[in-house]
C-alpha cells in the first residue's frame, strides 16, 4: 500500500497548513483500519514523529513540539487522515510523512512500528 501525503507548501511564521494523508492507488484501504502517523524529516536530522490517530479513532498521540499547535483527526467520508498545522514556526519545516500501522493494542510513536509509509510532502516555514 503506498500512502499519499499532501497540502504542505510554503508559510510565513505563525501561518497554519492542514497535511491529508490518503491511499488513491489502493481502493481497499481503509483508513479506519489503521493507526495512521505522521512523521517529519528536517534537513541532515533523523526522521522524528509528530503525531498519531488510532484505528479506533478514539486516542492520539503527539510529540511535545505539537502539543497545542497540531490536531490530528480523520475524515472517513474522504478516508483520508489530516494533520492541521497552526502557528507554525521555522522548526517545523521538513518533508512530512504519513505512515499506516496495522497493531491493535498500542498506537505506536516510532517509525520501526508503521509498515506502509508514503512519499512525503514539503513544509517550508519562513518569513
């Protein structure tokens, strides 16, 4: 399954983004299926986690760097899972990459635990 991620693009500090993370080339992909991550890489930096939604849609997870800027959440009409972006800093520039994870009885915070992951998408963050 290769996800999609998309909507990342160029802002000014303080300016808001929403990332979608869809499978368009698998049909019988469900989102609700899995725990679905986001995950950035900055420049010459390991790749980090920023976020997760379960497949339960009922807990979620985010790094500290998030914590009260970004929301995860999940639209099934669309089957897609978004990540919005507010108040957005120059340290959250990165390719952004969204990751699906099959397990049930955690919802995972690093990459090792996500089997299909998907090209990524550029947040640039300046001024």
């Amino acid at each position: 399954v290769q996800l999609q991620a998309s909507g990342g693009g160029s802002v000014q500090p303080g300016g808001s983004l929403t990332l979608s993370c869809a499978a368009p080339a698998a049909p019988g992909f469900k989102v609700d299926d899995y725990n679905i991550g986001w995950f950035r890489q900055a420049p010459g930096k390991e790749r980090e986690f920023v976020s997760a939604l379960s497949w339960s849609g009922n807990r979620t997870l985010y790094a500290d760097s998030a914590k009260g800027r970004f929301t995860i959440y999940r639209d099934s009409a669309r089957n897609t899972v978004n990540l919005q972006m507010n108040s957005l800093k120059p340290e959250d520039t990165a390719v952004y990459y969204c990751a699906a994870s099959s397990l049930r009885a955690a919802l995972p915070g690093v990459p090792e635990r996500y089997t299909y992951w998907g090209q990524g998408t550029l947040v640039t963050v300046s001024s």
